[in-house]
C-alpha cells in the first residue's frame, strides 16, 4: 500500500498493528551513453509495483535523487550529496518513526547512497527500532551470480530492457571498456581502485576522468537481454516480498544475541 495513496486515518489503522515501512531511495545520474539518468530510480520503483501486488507493507514515496559526487560532471546529473541526503533521509525516517514504524526497510538503488543508509540505521537502532539495506543490484548477484555487473553494464541495461526497452539507446553501447590510467604502472581498475605492482589502492577521481562513456564494469551492455532482465526483476522483487515477511518478526533495538 502506497502512503501516498491513503487518507491519514487509514495510515493511523495501519501504524496500530503495523510497524514496517519500506522506503525507495535512488539517484539522476550517468549511466553511460545509452541509460537513462533516471535508471537508479525506475528499477525500485519497476520492484515496488510489483512488491505492492505481493505484501501488506506501507510504502512510502520514492527519493528520486541521491549522492553521486563522482559523477556530477556529466550533463543531467544532480547530487545531494552525502550530507544533505543524510539530513533528508533523517528528517524522513523520523517522521516515519514518529508515526510508528520501526522496521524500516530501504529498498536502494545506488552505490553512492549506501554510506549514508547506513548511518541512518545505526541511528536508528540507537532509538529502539531497526533498518534493513536492500541493494538490489548486489542481492540480484547473490540470486544469480550470471547476473553480476558494474555501473550501466550488462546487469543494469538488462534491468532497464525489463522494463521499458525503448529507453535503452543500443547505438550508444559502444566498444570494449577503456580505463584512463594514473601512469603506466598504475593501472585503473574501477571508480575508486587502481593496482600497482599487484596490490589495491583507492584513488579517489571523478568519473569522466577514469572513462569517456560512464559506464564502468565487466559486464558490457551489449550482453543485456530483456528476458534477463524480466526474470531478474520478478526474482529479486519475489525476494524482496519474502525477506519483509521474516524482517518483520527481528527484534528491535540493540540486541546482544537472537
């Protein structure tokens, strides 16, 4: 049941035998050349439609925008910020929680967000309640480890085709993956991570200075199908449904063992 679609005496009759709430969080960002900005919000909100047919839970309006520093160089791009979504994500959370909810399950789109969901469920359990961090692209890994991808790769173009094919521009996929390395010796390997002589180093850079296009994995969009995509929707939104159900019974608060 989506908050935004009941009357505040049905919301009341909900909180008096309910405490869970699931909240979407994602991003307008860079996906490449041939994603739209939007792909971090359509894949939660595409699983909430479906989530809403299959459980009781409240639901509550989507934050389209989210932290993405790196990536605000690109055209359409619009940070938050970690601070800032921070505050919003508490000022939301709170409400929530002032109303009754306790379970708190975010159901998040982007990596960027993911430091600050978080701090919001230290936080949160601090008070005597409890947040559960849905990663969807990272539990569609665990489901189907075939389904593993980067930013805007295979994983994220199928989810998109699974939806709405026609916001894919395929004449955009391009060719193989091309870092931009620090040296010859210092090779770039993802958003953050660079190897020398073997080992691991983040250096932090923003993203058009580590590739043109803006899509960073090894899973390469040209490799996304729609029935992929389709079959890991359902999946992960079935997931998702069953997940609630046993979140439900956690203990709240700071629990030294089950």
């Amino acid at each position: 049941m989506f908050l935004s679609h009941m009357t505040w005496p049905q919301v009341e009759a909900y909180f008096k035998k309910n405490d869970a709430v699931l909240l979407s969080v994602g991003s307008i960002e860079c996906h490449g050349r041939h994603l739209p900005l939007g792909t971090d919000t359509l894949v939660p909100d595409h699983l909430l439609k479906t989530i809403d047919e299959k459980s009781d839970i409240l639901i509550a309006p989507t934050i389209p925008y989210g932290a993405c520093d790196s990536l605000k160089e690109y055209p359409g791009t619009i940070n938050l910020g970690i601070d800032l979504l921070y505050r919003l994500l508490k000022q939301i959370t709170d409400e929530l929680y002032r109303h009754g909810a306790r379970h708190f399950v975010i159901l998040n789109g982007h990596g960027g967000n993911c430091r600050t969901i978080d701090q919001i469920g230290f936080d949160l359990q601090r008070r005597g309640a409890l947040l559960a961090e849905l990663n969807w692209w990272l539990m569609a890994w665990d489901m189907n480890p075939a389904w593993k991808g980067g930013h805007g790769g295979g994983e994220e173009t199928a989810a998109i085709m699974g939806i709405d094919p026609s916001l894919v521009d395929k004449s955009e996929f391009g060719g193989p993956l091309k870092f931009k390395h620090l040296t010859p010796n210092i090779e770039t390997t993802g958003f953050l991570s660079s190897v020398y002589k073997g080992v691991t180093i983040n250096i932090p850079r923003v993203t058009n200075t580590i590739t043109d296009s803006g899509w960073i994995g090894p899973d390469h969009p040209s490799t996304a199908t729609e029935e992929w995509g389709r079959e890991m929707l359902k999946a992960t939104a079935d997931y998702i449904v069953d997940f609630i159900g046993e979140f439900k019974k956690a203990k709240l608060g700071i629990q030294e063992d089950i």
